[in-house]
C-alpha cells in the first residue's frame, strides 16, 4: 500500500529528474548556438591593373558557423589605396578595368554571411592601373620570297610595342615599278601571296595592321623587285660600312642580286631621326660613299640602293647606322637633347655657384652645363634639383640647358638648413623623351658651402 509518506518521496525525486533535465537541455542550446564570420585572410585580387584587363577576387579565408555565402563589392581608390569610393553595380567576384580607373588603385571587398550574423573585409590595393596604349612599330615588315610568277611570298609582322595581345590583318598590294602608285589586290589578305601573271611588270607591297585594344596602326614593307624572270631580285642585303662620326666616310655595297645581267646600280643617302625614323633624302648624295657633315651629328643615315637591268628594277634600303657623333672634343660643338640617343649618356659637366658660399642662408645662383659622351653641349637637356634631405631647399622646378647646354638655377636654402656646413643635393640632367630612370638621364651629388 502506498503511503502519503511515499507518494511524497516520489514526487521529490520526479521533480529532481525534470530540473536535471532542463539543465541539460539548456546547456545543449547554449553549446550549438552559432557563431558569426571573422576573417582569417584577407582577400586576394589577381590579374593584371591594365585597362580593359579582368581582375579577379577570391573571399580569403573565414571561420564561424558554416554554411557561409559571399558577396563581393569593388572600390576604386586613390594612388595610395585610400578615399576608396564603391563602383556601382560590380558585384560579382571578377571585374573588367574600365577607363576611369586609369590612374587609381582598385580593391574588393568581400561580405561572408552565416545564420549568426556578416562580417566585411577589404583586399589589398592593386597596383596603379595603367591605359592601354596603341601598338606602335618598331621594326619595319619584311617580304621574303622570289617575285616571279608562281612564287609564293610571305610578309613578316615586323615588330611592335604596344599592350598585348596584338593580333595582325595583312592587304598585299600592286604597284608601279618604282614601288609608288599602288592598289590593293582583291582577296589578298593574307600573310602569304602567291605572285600572278597579272602582277608581271609590277612591284609588290604588303600592309601589315596591328590592332590591340587601344587602337590599330599600319605599316608597310619595302616593295619587292619587279615581277618577272629575268628582273633584279635581292639576294643579300646591302650594307654599310664606316664610322658615324663628322667628318668620316661611309660606304655602301650593292648587295647581291639575281636576275638577267648586267646590272646597274645607283644610290640615295638618307637621314633619319635617331631612331632611324622619318628619313629624307640628302640632296647630291648618289654616289656608294658619303662624307657626313655636322647636319648629320644626333641623325641616323641609311642609304637606298637600285639594282637595274634590261627587265627592270628594283631598290633595297639599308638598315639605319649611327647616330653620328660629333667629333670628340670638339670645341664649341653643341647637340639637341632630343637628338641624344639613349645609349649615350648625359653628364653633369660643371656646376658653378653665384656668389660660391651662402651666408645666412641667402640665396645663391647655380649653373649647370650637361654635355653628351663626346662632351659636346647639350641643349634643350632638363634639370632638376632637390635638397638632401629635401626640406632644406626650396622647390625648384625643372629647366632645360640653353643654346650652350647651361642652365641657372636659383638655390634657396630654408629654415631647416644648417647655418653652417653643406647644404647637399642632387641634381639629374635627362633628355625629353629619355627615361626618368635610366637610358641617357644622369644624376650627381653637390653641396654648397653654408656660413652664418
């Protein structure tokens, strides 16, 4: 029989079992709640910081409750990576550098999201994008092959600067015998041509277009001989031997050529720019040899031989040699800046100050003279100087050298110059279209002498 007494005793012990219980239970929920995203690594972005290029962001790494989603946001930002502003509508992980990013850094930004909560975290910043730039040529096409009917010619790409991927379209054409006055042949777009009948008498020429996604440019090749059996066809190039210094000689040989004989051969001298570009003719320079002149000093030459017989004609240009120098030493020999080469490097010849010492730091007056590897004067060459450190000399803006290659410069030390000592600097000297950094830009230490 139960008793009160043990009817109470049960339900004590019933009451400890669902406390228990509860306990329990609590303790469960509180271990599985979930926990929200934190970063372990950031996000990374590859690909290359170029216009029209496709960046690419992963989510780096994350811990928390999994699963996780991710959303990703871009930013363009300044130089340095910060003032990052978001670029709407790219919310995907991979975006295609546009025009307006040229000149500023881009970073992702990658959003992880579970059941308990999101967290953001911003990748490092890419380099500084760059713009595409248009191929330009640097090396002229050339057709090889026999121009005769039945052959086959092929026209090479020459060589190209310019963003990558370049890809070529070619357009043979059909011209007068001097290589002048030329059409284009129908359905002739490759890079071989198999030479017709139609083209007896006549010389070839091939247009090569680069195209990129900056823009396209076309060059074209030398003409070929004319076309037929018995017309002169290059066998060997001519070339031209001689120093490229005022005043030396320089000849050119013929080449050799097949063909019916005999041969005749006449010559053109041409002057160029000092990349071998833009060349003119030089006025009574016919014959194999030609003696350079101080027109030519800072210019590339060339010469163009014609081979003739009784079937026709045919011309090769050689490569461009120089550019000339000037005799060394020479007094009072004086050469553009942008005629400077960049494999001839510029020199800080002399440095001059007005009056020589400062006193109280007042300001004093420096002249420069830049001078090339024949120590001739350099005019037109740009100047710069700093102060080491720089806050001990006012800015002064970059001066190009006058007609003798000298240039004056005001130095004005500051308040953060010694009163007395050196006030160190550095002074660089390049030509306009040379490479901060290397190619004819040169730099020098000085100081001036500080006195109180």
């Amino acid at each position: 029989m139960i008793t009160p007494r043990l009817r109470l005793r049960a339900l004590i012990a019933l009451g400890a079992v669902l406390a228990v219980t509860a306990t329990l239970a609590a303790t469960g929920d509180a271990a599985s709640a979930d926990t929200a995203p934190s970063n372990n690594t950031p996000p990374a972005v590859s690909g290359t910081a170029e216009q029209g290029k496709t960046l690419t962001t992963n989510s780096g790494s994350w811990s928390g409750t999994t699963p996780m989603t991710f959303t990703y946001a871009w930013d363009r930002c300044d130089s340095s990576g910060g003032s990052c502003n978001s670029i709407s509508g790219e919310t995907s992980n991979t975006y295609t550098i546009k025009s307006a990013d040229v000149g500023h850094t881009l970073r992702s930004s990658v959003t992880a999201t579970n059941g308990a909560g999101s967290a953001d975290q911003l990748s490092a910043a890419t380099s500084v994008v760059a713009a595409t730039s248009a191929p330009s040529n640097t090396g002229e096409p050339k057709i090889s092959g026999s121009a005769t009917v039945g052959s086959q010619l092929t026209v090479s790409n020459g060589s190209w600067s310019g963003s990558t991927p370049i890809t070529y379209d070619y357009k043979w054409q059909r011209c007068d015998t001097n290589g002048n006055n030329c059409n284009g042949i129908d359905n002739a777009n490759d890079q071989k041509y198999t030479v017709v009948s139609a083209d007896t008498g006549h010389t070839l020429r091939a247009k090569v277009t680069a195209t990129n996604s900056a823009g396209n440019t076309t060059a074209t090749a030398d003409a070929t001989s004319v076309v037929g059996t018995n017309s002169p066809a290059l066998v060997t190039e001519p070339k031209i031997s001689g120093t490229p210094t005022d005043g030396q000689t320089l000849t050119v040989s013929s080449g050799t050529w097949s063909g019916a004989t005999p041969f005749t051969f006449t010559y053109q001298w041409q002057r160029c720019d000092a990349n071998g570009n833009n060349c003119n003719g030089i006025g009574g320079a016919t014959a194999a040899s030609y003696k350079l002149t101080s027109s030519d000093v800072g210019k590339t030459i060339r010469a163009q031989v014609t081979a003739k017989n009784s079937s026709g004609s045919a011309n090769r240009t050689t490569n461009a040699v120089g550019p000339v120098k000037a005799v060394t030493g020479a007094a009072g020999c004086v050469i553009a800046a942008a005629s400077v080469a960049s494999s001839d490097r510029l020199t800080v010849s002399s440095v001059k100050f007005s009056p020589s010492i400062s006193h109280k730091r007042a300001p004093v007056v420096a002249t420069f003279k830049v001078t090339d590897a024949n120590k001739c004067a350099v005019s037109g060459a740009l100047v710069y100087v700093v102060g080491l450190p720089y806050n001990r000399m006012a800015k002064a803006l970059e001066a190009p050298t006058n007609s003798t290659g000298q240039i004056s410069i005001t130095i004005i030390p500051t308040r953060y110059a010694p009163l007395r000592g050196a006030l160190v600097m550095f002074v660089r000297a390049r030509t306009p279209q040379g490479n901060l950094l290397a190619g004819s830009s040169t730099r020098r230490l000085i100081q001036l002498l500080l006195r109180p």
